[in-house]
C-alpha cells in the first residue's frame, strides 16, 4: 500500500504563512489524486483542497480559495499546502489523502496539527 506523512505543522500567527508537506513512499504518487483534508475539534473532517494526477486541475474550499495553494513535486513524491493569511478557524489536524485512479481506493496519512493563534 501507498504509506504517506505529513509535516509541516506547527503553531502559526493570524496573516502568517505554513507549508504542510505529504510526502509519500512504496509508489509513484501520479498514480493519485492528491487531497488534503482537516478536522477542527468539535467538527467533522472537511475537504480543504485537492489536485489531478496531471497536476492540472486544481480545486479549492470557498473557506481557504485565494490563501491556500495545492501543489505536486513528482521528482520529490510530495504535494504541498501553502497556507497563506492564516485565521484562527484554519486551527485543526491536517490530512493528507491519495486516491488510486484504477480502483478509487483512498490511502490517508496520520495528519499534522496545525494551531493558529497570536
């Protein structure tokens, strides 16, 4: 099975900027669509953003559309979240996911938490 990590987590100001990593390993990740995915406590997991196979076609949550950026490094086997204009409601645990084009199988990371306070 694909095996994938986050990083990048950590504790960030409101206007302030992350980058969360997904890194993967056991097979090429452009056999996938990538997606990232968030609980905040007391709520349920959400959709944040995810990106083609082809890195082409982007799709974003209305919540983070113009602050988050999706990207895929195939050389590196890792997708990335830019996270820019940071507000506190972006406080939760971040999930990294990966979907086989063949069987539609979902794989997902253990997540990174991500805390934005001043």
């Amino acid at each position: 099975q694909l095996l994938l990590v986050e990083s990048g987590g950590g504790l960030g100001q409101p206007g302030g900027s992350l980058r969360l990593s997904c890194a993967a390993s056991g097979l090429p990740l452009d056999y996938y669509t990538i997606g990232w995915f968030r609980q905040a406590p007391g709520k349920e997991r959400e959709g944040v953003s995810c990106i083609s196979r082809d890195g082409g076609v982007t799709n974003y949550a209305d919540s983070v559309k113009g602050r988050f950026t999706i990207s895929r490094d195939y050389a590196q086997n890792t997708v990335y979240l830019q996270m820019n204009s940071l507000k506190p409601e972006d406080t939760a645990v971040y999930y990294c996911n990966a979907q086989y084009w063949a069987t539609h199988i979902n794989y997902w990371g253990k997540g990174t938490l991500v805390t934005v306070s001043s």
